[in-house]
C-alpha cells in the first residue's frame, strides 16, 4: 500500500532514530529515505516526485536550521524539523524560514504524520505551480516578437484602436495579432490572458508613449 | 671803648699826681675830679678797675705822706682830716661798686656755694664781720685749707642795722671753686691800717698777699725771680716749713712750688710759672698740693704780678683755694658718666633720644657707627626726626606710628628695614618709651633699636617655607587631614573641608569625641563598622591605615574614597601624630563596578551557555533514544493493530523498544556519573584549616561585594574524617550562597562561620544576613533553584556529600534575619571505632 508518488526524506545522525521513522512511516505506507547527515542529503540524487524533509537539527555535519538556510534558494520539499531539545527561538527561526513543524523529541506519531502529510500536500501544490508556470513559460516563448509586443498592451486594457498607435500597425493588423496571443496562450478569456502574464510577471504597460527615443 | 694798657698807666699816673696836687695843695674836692674821670673811664673799660684802685691808693698814700712830712699844721688839719674821709668813702663806693659787679657777674654761683654757713672769709662776708673776729676766720679758713679738716668757728656778724649778731659756722675747705683773681685785686683798697709798712714793692707784694689772706684765710707772695716771700705762719708750722726751706728748691733750677707739688703735676706747673714769671702773664692753674698730713689734695691756685711804680713787676701775689672735693667729685661724675657712656657704648643696640617732640637728640657710637648717620643726619631741617635711615617703603608706616605715640604718650614699636652704612637695609625692631617728670610731661623718648635682620629673614623663610609647605598640602589633589596619637583630627586641609563641608571643631560636643562625631558624620553607614574597627586597629598598633570606604560629601552624597593613614614618630619612635591623606576613588570604584558587573554578566552568561550546552548534552542524550522508544512504540502499536497484525514486524520493533530504554537508561547512569563526586581518600584533617582555606578563596570575591566575613573557632576541636576537596566545595557552595543572599541586602553584611562541638558531632554554621529562605522543605531538592541562573544542584549536592560523610544539612532562620545553613561532621573516634 505504498504510494509511489511521494516519498519522505529523513535525515538524522541517530541511526536508530532513522530505523524507528523508516519503520514508522512503512507502516503508514510512506516511504522513507534516510540519511545519516546533511552532506550526505546534499549530494544525493533524489528522485522528482512530492516530498517532504524530516530534518534533525543537532546533525554532526551542519546545524538543521543553518542546512536550511543553506538550501533555501536550491527548491528543497518542505522540512518537518525534529530536535532533541527545542527551543523557542530555534522553532520560530524554522518556521520563519518555511519549515512546516518543529517537533522535539520525543514525538507522537499522530504529531509527525500530520506535519509530514502538511508538507507532502504543500510540496504537492508547490510542484503543481511550478509546472504551470512552466507550461505558460513555453507559450509565452512561443509567441513572436511582435506578439509579445502586443501582449503587455492588451492587458493593460488599451483599447485596439490605442493599441494600434502606440505600435504604429493598423487596428486589423492588431486585432489579428491579439488573437494569435490569446490562442497561442491557452487563454479562455483576457481576464485568463491578465491572470496568466500576472504569473509570468510581465509588466503592464498602459502609459501612451511619451515621444522620443 | 678799648683803651690799651699804657695809656692806663699814664692815666692812673696822672690821677695820682692830679690827686696828690689837689689834696695837698689846692682844695679837697678839685682831688675828686680825676678820681671820677677814672671812674667815668671804668664804665668804658674793665681794665680801668685795677687802675682806678691805683690811683686812688696812690691817691691815698701822698695824703699820707704829705700828712708825715709836713708834721702838724693846724689849720690845715681840718682838710687833711677832710681828705682822708674822703678816701675812705671813696673806697666804701669802690668797695660797693665791685660788690656790685660781683653780684651781677656770678649771682648763681654766689647763691650756690654761699649758704648761711658761708666761710667768713668770702668776700661778699668779709666787711659783714666783727673786726676783732676776722683774724680768727682768716685763720680757720687757712687751717681748713691746710689740713683738709672743717673748722667750727664763732663770729659776729653785723646786721643791716649796724649790730653784730654771734653766728657759729662750719668752714669746710674750698666752698670757693671759681675765684677770680682779678676780682680779689681790688681788695687791695682796703685800708692798710695795720701793716702800715711800703717801705719795697716786695713789701708791698706781701701786703697784697697779706690782704688776699684776709679775704680768702690763704694767701702767699713770691719776688719777682718766683722765691717765697710770704707764706702764712700757719701754713709754715702746719707743714713744717719756712719760705726758705721752699725755696731751697731754687737752688737746683727747680721752681719755689717743687716741695708743695705733686710729683705727677710737677713738670706741667713749673712749665707755666716759669712763663708767668718771665712774661708777667697771671698764673692760674689745678694742681695738687701737699698738706700737712702728706695727702695731696686739689687747689685752684691764682697768682698776678705786682708792679713796682714803675711798672716792673716787684713780686707775686696770689692764693690758693681747695676745689678737692668739687674736683674729686667731677672726677668721680666723669667717671660715672665715662661708665655710663661705656655701657651705653657697650650695649650691643643702637640707642637715641628724641624731644618730647621728637626732635632727635642723642644717638649713640654704635647707632651712628652702624647706619653710617650722625645725629644731624637723623635730624631734618623743621627739628623733627628724619627716619632717613629707614626704608622708604617703611618709613611713612613708621612716621605715623611714631607720631601716635607722641601724641597718646604711648611706647613705640616698630619693624622695618634700616639703613646700614653700607647702604645696605637690614630689619631693625625699634622701641622706645617716654621719659615722664612728676607731673607726668613727657620730656624725652629713648629709643632702642635692635638689628633682627637675621631672625626676621630666618623668620621669613621659615615662613615661606612653612607657606610653601602649606601650599603644598593644599594644593595637592587630595583631602588631607592630621589627628593626635589618639585619633583626634587636629587639621583638615581647605579641600578636605569643602568636601566635608564643615571644619574641624564644627562637629564638637561635650558627650563624645571629636573622632567618633566625625567619623559617624562622614562614613557611610554601611562602612561605620568596619572603619571604626579598621581605625582602632591602627591607633592601637601603629600599623598602617588603609581602607576603601563611601565618604559624604557636603551636598549629602556619598562617594568611595580611599583612606591611607601613617604615623608620624618622634626621634623615640613614639607616635606624634597621624597623617591622612583621602584620595576619591569614585571613578575608579565605578568602574570597577562596571567591570564586576560585566564580568558577573559574563560568569552568568558563561555559566548560562554551559548550563544551556550541559542541558542540551543531557537531553539530546535522552531524548534520543526516548524518541527512537516513543517512535518504536507507536510503529510496534500500529503492526500489532494492522489488519492482520503484523507480528514480525511487530516483535522487531518491540526488540527495538528494549534495546533503545537499556541505551537510554545507560545515558541517565552515565549523567549521574558525570555528577558524581569523585572518591578520593578521605583524610583526618583539622577542620580550622580547611575553613581557612575557603575564607582565603572567598576573600576577594566578600571584599568585592563589602561582606566582611567573621570567623569564630572553637578551640580544641576534635579532628574529623572528610574528604577535603568535597568538603570544600561545600563550604564555598554555603558560603557563596550566604554571600549571594545578602546581595540586595540593607545595611551591615556578615557572613558568620562558626564551628563548634554538638554532642558527638562537629558542626558548622554558616549563617547570613539576607532575607532568608522562602522554601526551607524544598531549597534541598536537585534542580530547584530561587535564583535567576542556578542550576538548583549546588544545595543537592551539598547535601549529599554532607550525608556521605555521615552527616546532616539543614536549615535554620537566623535572628534578625537571614539564614543560617548548618552541617555536622561526626568525629574521627566514631569513625575510627
């Protein structure tokens, strides 16, 4: 009954702690890979699927947090940090810096399944975003030069006619290039077109040329 | 009118004649015409006076020689009778007129040696006396003279109304100090009734002579070649010789005198007599002569010349006169005065007089000798005194002070520089008091000045030095006091006063010492006991002084100064005095606060951090393979629940769980044997010294918080078995925790350590003065704690290493606050037995 779309990263230097999570998560039917310390996660090939970074904060190698401080900007699976003795301002520095749960050892496993499925749903959503974020990527460089043109103009709402003149093209010749965009992108409407180049952060540009180079 | 002797003569010569002529041949009063010519000429001249008396002898001597030669002519006697009246009234004028001159020449010198027992034979008594009596005061007169011895006699006397009066007087030789030879001269115009013999000059040399013994009781002529002619009888068997016996001193080229002279004296008066003989010169000289008795006594002796008509001179008259005593008398006034000068010479000051008004009027050798000005030097121009020789900056000061005391009658003294004669100023100190008569009128100031040049610059410079030397105190950045060997502050110094803000005796009343009120007036309260304790220590030993304690300004705050006192001793040793010198050490107490503070912050911090880490150790050691046990457990529930259950699974966790509690259980054995004492060999040692060794662990640390730790021991302990190092540490954890108690405490802080015998036991109280315990059931457990970084171990393991050695720890309260911790140790025999 393992699902095979996910899976749990566990890192502690304390093999028998690995042993007991790998042991715990198996019987919830979530598979665990362990690690014995931080550099060894690091350097790992894991494989790309949802995941979520059960994470020791007293490692021999690195301090947890200072791990994840590390890995901030690498896109990492959500941490669940456990510790043999927590403090407040370790847990509030984790959960500043994204980490789900702080947990302190001992731990209930009712407490770790919750904060280990919070963080698989979290990296579930966080992957699903990302992918579509990709996709439209690929339209948006999908478009002409001319298209992507027209683009930030169309959005901000410029009426054909004003859009036509701030390119200096016919309004036909705009209207045909508008509807290039609004296929090439997927988008149903312009309200899905705004929504789409919000997410691509593409500027508005509704101000009327103001002459000159 | 200055009329020369020759013409005199000539004169007196034509008188005699005029005279002679008219008496004899013409009528009487044409006689009186020369007589008043010469007369009227006398008035003009003093040297008439002699002449007039030649004339008028002459005058007298042709009446008489006419009356002889012609014999009795009867009708003519009646004039000649007339004539010789004549003379005589003419003589009584002449008489009267040199009484007169005599009176006004000498008046004081008559009312001084001529009282009512005048020697008859001065002149102005001569006519007053009874004719029968004068021989017989002449002769008293010459016997005082001769023989040095008074004389008493019995005269009459004639009174204004022509009687004669019996007076008894007392003649001592020489009343007469000054007579004037040329005044005795014109006694020869007394009649020469008696002795009516001119037959030479020498005859009448010795008449004069003879008339000057009359006056004077003495009286004696020479020849012309200085051979005696005369000397009164009494005079000859008084001395026991005759004129000849004098003369026969001619004879060896000496002078007539030589027998009578004083060998000392010889030679000055033959030098003069011998000039008078040849020059005709009057021979007046002192000198001594020989009485009978062989004593020489003083005598003015006078001699003229008596001229032969002629005008040779036919012989010498004169007298002598005793001035013995007057003479003995001004020797022995010279004599004295000689002394006085001396001694006022000798006096090693300078001494003036001054006028009542302050005109200057003596200064002695050694005034002038030493500022190099005589009296008129000193003496300005109006009269008053100069005070040239004072400074200038002086002298205006000294002029007013001189010049107050003229004018109140007040002595006067003064200090000021004074001109030396090398133009050099030295201090002089002055003084002078005013001479007062009866009446109280001041008529002189002696003044007295002292040089005190030497002391007033030794003055000056001990000044100056005591000056510098005060200066030096004062200035100096610190307070500085003194105090007698006893303690009693004697001085503060200005700056130690304003910072007080009261002087020494300001703080002075009748019940305690000036120590005491000071000392609980300026220390803080909190320092009082030590202070006090420290200081007494000192006055009794003579160690030493130095403390560190809060001192209270005048504005009431209290800054920590450091006190250092040392004895001052004398050449014995023995302490005269303590110097004290205060420095404030505010600042650097602040400081020394601030780094305690920081250090303590940082021992917390340090004790915190490790504490933390210690902790952190201790539970990820547990927690781990708890959280293994925790996380098998569930993991072995959730098999054994699964649907079927999965015992192998199952078991292997199970397998897990007991293999994890046994790691866990090794972790709690293993802390426990980090906390652990070790064993080492416990030693019978005196308890005394171990205590010692934690007081002198614990010194610095009570020092720095002002806890001063008393240590009472009771004599005679038995010894005890312990092991040292934990013993130790037990005594410094109690310590340190009484010290700790008293930290926010008010007022004096003690810790007491006192160790006595209980029974079978030793115990040892370690007590405070804090707020006490609020938890005495449960300070004893591990981890409890009331303070902010304790761990809670340290009474724990207090306890247990006391009940190691078999002994008990507890807790009392103590009186009248605080706490008490107190231990027993059991005693070697027990242990032993």
């Amino acid at each position: 009954m393992t699902a095979e779309d996910h899976v749990v990263f566990v890192v502690d230097d304390d093999a028998r702690i690995r042993e007991a999570l790998v042991d715990m998560l198996e019987s919830y039917g979530i598979r665990a890979i362990t690690f014995g310390s931080a550099g060894e996660y690091a350097r790992a090939a894991k494989p790309e699927m949802t995941a979520c970074l059960v994470l020791d904060v007293e490692l021999p190698d690195i301090n947890g947090l200072d791990f994840q401080t590390q890995i901030a900007n690498a896109g990492h699976p959500p941490i669940v940090f456990i510790t043999g003795h927590g403090s407040i301002p370790a847990s509030v520095r984790a959960i500043r810096h994204g980490a789900v749960d702080f947990l302190t050892k001992p731990f209930s496993d009712a407490d770790l399944m919750a904060a280990i499925r919070t963080a698989l749903a979290r990296d579930r959503e966080e992957r699903a975003a990302r992918d579509e974020l990709g996709a439209l990527r690929r339209r948006h460089a999908d478009l002409t030069p001319r298209e992507r043109e027209v683009l930030p103009l169309v959005i901000s709402g410029l009426l054909n006619k004003q859009a036509a003149a701030e390119l200096g093209i016919s309004e036909v010749t705009l209207q045909m290039h508008r509807r290039n965009v609004m296929q090439k992108m997927d988008a149903a409407s312009l309200a899905d077109l705004v929504r789409m180049a919000e997410k691509l952060e593409i500027p508005l540009s509704g101000s009327r040329r103001a002459g000159g180079p | 009118m200055a009329i020369s002797r020759p013409v005199c003569l000539a004169l007196a010569v034509l008188a005699c004649a005029a005279g002679m002529v008219a008496g004899w041949r013409l009528y009487l009063p044409l006689g009186l015409a020369p007589v008043v010519a010469v007369l009227f000429l006398r008035v003009a001249s003093q040297w008439l006076l002699p002449l007039l008396g030649v004339a008028t002898a002459g005058l007298a001597v042709s009446l008489l020689a006419t009356n002889e030669g012609e014999g009795s002519l009867p009708d003519e006697g009646m004039n000649y009778g007339g004539c010789f009246a004549l003379v005589l009234s003419l003589g009584g004028v002449l008489a009267a007129h040199r009484m007169l001159g005599m009176a006004r020449a000498a008046p004081d010198r008559a009312s001084r040696t001529l009282t009512e027992e005048a020697a008859p034979g001065e002149p102005a008594g001569a006519p007053l006396l009874h004719p029968d009596d004068r021989l017989a005061s002449t002769l008293a007169s010459a016997r005082a003279f001769w023989t040095g011895v008074p004389q008493v006699m019995r005269y009459r006397q004639r009174q204004p109304d022509g009687s004669y009066r019996w007076f008894r007087t007392r003649s001592v030789p020489s009343y007469e100090a000054v007579v004037e030879i040329s005044d005795l001269e014109t006694v020869r115009e007394e009649p020469m009734t008696h002795s009516p013999t001119f037959a030479s000059p020498t005859a009448d040399t010795v008449q004069a002579a003879r008339t000057v013994e009359d006056l004077f009781g003495n009286g004696w002529a020479f020849d012309a070649a200085g051979a005696w002619i005369y000397l009164p009888l009494f005079a000859q068997t008084t001395l026991g010789l005759t004129p000849d016996d004098l003369n026969a001193s001619l004879r060896d080229g000496d002078i007539s005198w030589k027998l009578l002279l004083h060998p000392d004296e010889y030679e000055a008066v033959a030098i003069r007599w011998r000039h008078s003989l040849e020059t005709g010169a009057p021979f007046r000289a002192e000198f001594r002569i020989r009485r009978a008795n062989g004593v020489y006594a003083w005598a003015k002796t006078a001699a003229k010349p008596f001229l032969d008509t002629e005008g040779h001179i036919a012989g010498w008259f004169g007298t002598s006169i005793d001035i013995d005593l007057p003479k003995k008398t001004e020797a022995a006034l010279r004599a004295k005065e000689f002394q006085l000068r001396q001694l006022i010479e000798a006096v090693p000051t300078m001494i003036w007089s001054t006028t009542a008004s302050g005109t200057p009027t003596y200064a002695n050798q050694r005034f002038i000798d030493t500022t190099g000005a005589s009296l008129a030097d000193i003496t300005a121009p109006d009269g008053s005194a100069s005070l040239s020789v004072i400074h200038p900056e002086d002298r205006q000061a000294a002029r007013d002070a001189f010049g107050r005391s003229m004018l109140q009658g007040i002595p006067y003294a003064a200090t000021y520089r004074q001109l030396r004669a090398d133009g050099s100023y030295r201090w002089t100190a002055t003084r002078a008091e005013p001479l007062r008569d009866e009446a109280g009128v001041i008529h002189q100031w002696y003044g007295v000045s002292v040089d005190i040049h030497e002391r007033v610059v030794a003055e000056m410079s001990l000044r100056e030095s005591e000056h510098a030397h005060r200066q030096l105190v004062e200035t100096l950045p610190a307070l500085i006091y003194c105090a007698t060997p006893e303690g009693k502050p004697t001085y503060r110094s200005e700056k130690l006063r304003d910072y007080l803000g009261f002087g020494l005796t300001d703080k002075d009343d009748a019940e305690r010492t000036r120590l005491e009120n000071t000392l609980d007036a300026i220390i803080h309260p909190d320092d009082l006991a030590a202070v006090k304790e420290r200081y007494a220590h000192a006055l009794s030993t003579g160690e030493p002084y130095q403390m560190k304690h809060r001192l209270r300004r005048f504005d009431g705050v209290y800054r920590w100064v450091e006190t250092r006192a040392a004895a001052m001793r004398n050449a014995e040793g023995t302490i005269v005095q303590w110097n004290g010198i205060c420095l404030e050490i505010e600042d650097q107490v602040r400081a020394q606060e601030d780094l305690r503070l920081a250090q303590d912050n940082l021992a917390r911090a340090s004790q915190a951090a490790s504490l933390a880490e210690l902790s952190a150790s201790i539970a990820h050691e547990v927690n781990q393979p708890l959280a293994a046990i925790v996380a098998n457990s569930h993991t072995c529930l959730r098999w054994l629940r699964a649907e079927p259950p999965n015992h192998p699974r199952a078991m292997i966790t199970a397998e897990r769980i007991i293999r994890d509690s046994n790691a866990a259980a090794d972790v709690v054995s293993r802390i426990r044997a980090l906390f652990k004492q070790s064993v080492q060999p416990r030693t019978s040692t005196a308890l005394p010294s171990v205590i010692g060794e934690a007081r002198r662990l614990l010194t610095e640390e009570a020092t720095r918080r002002r806890i001063r730790l008393h240590v009472d021991i009771e004599d005679g302990l038995p010894r005890v078995v312990f092991d040292r190092v934990q013993l130790q540490q037990v005594l410094i954890n109690l310590l340190r925790n009484a010290m700790e108690a008293m930290e926010a405490a008010e007022g004096d802080k003690v810790v007491g350590i006192r160790v006595h015998r209980a029974e079978g036991d030793v115990q040892v109280r370690v007590s405070d003065l804090g707020a006490g315990v609020a938890f005495p059931d449960r300070i004893f457990e591990p981890f409890f704690t009331t303070k902010e970084s304790g761990m809670g171990m340290g009474l724990a393991i207090c306890r247990s290493i006391v009940e190691s050695h078999g002994g008990r720890l507890w807790i009392e309260s103590n009186e009248p606050r605080g706490a008490i911790f107190v231990f027993t140790l059991p005693v070697e025999t027990d242990v032993a037995a």
